[in-house]
C-alpha cells in the first residue's frame, strides 16, 4: 500500500453536501468585513453631515447676523430718517409761522398805509364865523348870521348838505340843551365842496327881535344872539361825515361881533 493510500485512510472523511468549517470561517470573516466598511461608511457619513450641518449652521448664523444688522441699520436709517422728518417739519411749521406773521404785518402796514392815505387826502370840512347883518324893522329883515364853511382836505367834499338855526338863548346855555333843528325842507341844496375851497353859509332868525332882546344881545344881558347846525357830506371813499357847530355872539363896540364855541355841539368826524 501506498503512503497516498494511507493517507486517505488515516484522514476523516468529509461528508457530502456540508460545508466544511474552513468555509464557514471564510464567510463570517466575510460578514465581519462588510460590517466594517459599513461602520467606516456610516462614520464618515456621520461625519459628513455632521460638517455640514456645522457648516449650514454656521452659514444660517451668518445670515442671521446679518439680517438683523441690516434690520438694526435698517432700524437706525429709519429712526434718522424720522427725526430729520420730523426737523424738516418743525422747521416748515416755524417758517409756516413766520410767512403767516409777516402776511399779518404786510396787511397790517397795508391797513395801516390805506387808512393813513385816506387819512391825509380825505376831506376836512371847518366851519368857522364870517359875520352877522343886523335886523331891519323896517325891512322885516331878521338877524343874519354869516359862515364860513371850508374844505382844508386833499379831495373834494360830496353831497355837502347843511342845516342852521339862529336863535336868541340863555347864557349860558343849559346842560340839557338839545339845539333842536328843523328838517331840510325838500332834502336841502346839495353841493359839492372842493378841496381848500369854502362856501358861505347864511343862517337867519325865524322871527324879528323886540328892543329890549336886542338891548340883551347889544350890552351882554340874560340872553344873547346864538348860532348852531350840522353840515353833512360825502368824502371821496364814499364814507358819510358831519361837523356840528354851536356859537354864541357878542356884540363889540363899533358894531363888530365876536364868537365864542359852546361846551357843547362842536364836534366832527
């Protein structure tokens, strides 16, 4: 016999259709291997993710950061944005103010300057005393009182009306006078007085005086000669004006005459 021969009868024999244990080492070897390299993978996978979700936190961070620097710088240029508004409107309210105070000043001195040119060029009527013509019984002539009426203004005098009345009254006259006047008889003469020009106004008594009422009015006696009325005008502005006169006379010697105005009924506008 052959040492193969001995060999094969020395050995074991292996049974058909198993595996033999060096086959299955080999497939366990396997099976650990694979799992290794699973591990390997899924700690670098891991690690992958985990680097990128540090680097996506980090990045979302950043922007983070920077989004709410740009809403604080955002917040500033806003907040600037409204002081300088609300400058802008502090200092359009005074200038408002100012151009409203000098548009009240302007109207003021245009008021001012309108009232003063209407001032110096409207007319001024005075009257003053002209004289007086004695009465005349034997003319029935009454006491004329003569006046002098004139126009010391700019512009002339419209509508110029007026109405007098001589009378003999007390001296001196009661405080409670109240110079009654009779109405003009058919509305009065209308005129139209120019500036620095005059007219003659020519009141007389409404009865013939008795001696002894002229011995009064001649030597200063209880009673004397008294003239007084109202002069109505127009002045150019169309404003409607008046002057009211009130004299007494006294008799001088040598037949001349002297006014004196009255405390009261001497007045004008």
């Amino acid at each position: 016999m052959s040492s193969n021969d001995e060999s094969k009868v020395d050995g074991p024999s292996e049974p058909k259709g198993q595996p033999t244990k060096n086959g299955m080492s080999k497939f366990a070897g396997l099976i650990v291997s694979r799992e290794r390299v699973f591990d390997v993978l899924s700690t670098i996978i891991t690690a992958i993710f985990t680097v990128v979700l540090a680097v996506s936190t980090l990045l979302l961070w950043k922007e983070t950061r920077d989004l709410r620097d740009f809403a604080q710088e955002q917040s500033n240029d806003m907040k600037a944005s409204i002081a300088e508004a609300a400058r802008s409107a502090t200092a359009m309210q005074e200038v408002a103010t100012a151009v409203a105070a000098n548009t009240k000043a302007a109207n003021e001195g245009l008021g001012l300057s309108k009232d003063a040119n209407a001032r110096m060029m409207r007319a001024y009527l005075n009257i003053g005393f002209g004289g007086v013509i004695n009465q005349d019984k034997t003319t029935n002539y009454c006491f004329e009182v003569r006046m002098i009426l004139q126009n010391n203004g700019n512009t002339p005098a419209y509508k110029v009306r007026n109405i007098a009345r001589v009378s003999l009254l007390p001296v001196p006259l009661p405080s409670d006078f109240d110079f009654p006047l009779a109405p003009l008889s058919g509305g009065g003469s209308v005129g139209v007085l120019g500036p620095h020009q005059n007219f003659i106004l020519n009141p007389v008594a409404d009865q013939i005086y008795s001696d002894e009422d002229v011995h009064d009015i001649q030597f200063g006696g209880a009673k004397q000669l008294y003239v007084y009325g109202t002069v109505t005008y127009e002045d150019a502005y169309g404003v409607e004006r008046h002057i009211n006169f009130s004299q007494r006379i006294a008799w001088l010697k040598g037949g001349n005459f002297l006014a004196f105005n009255t405390p009261a009924h001497n007045d004008s506008d």
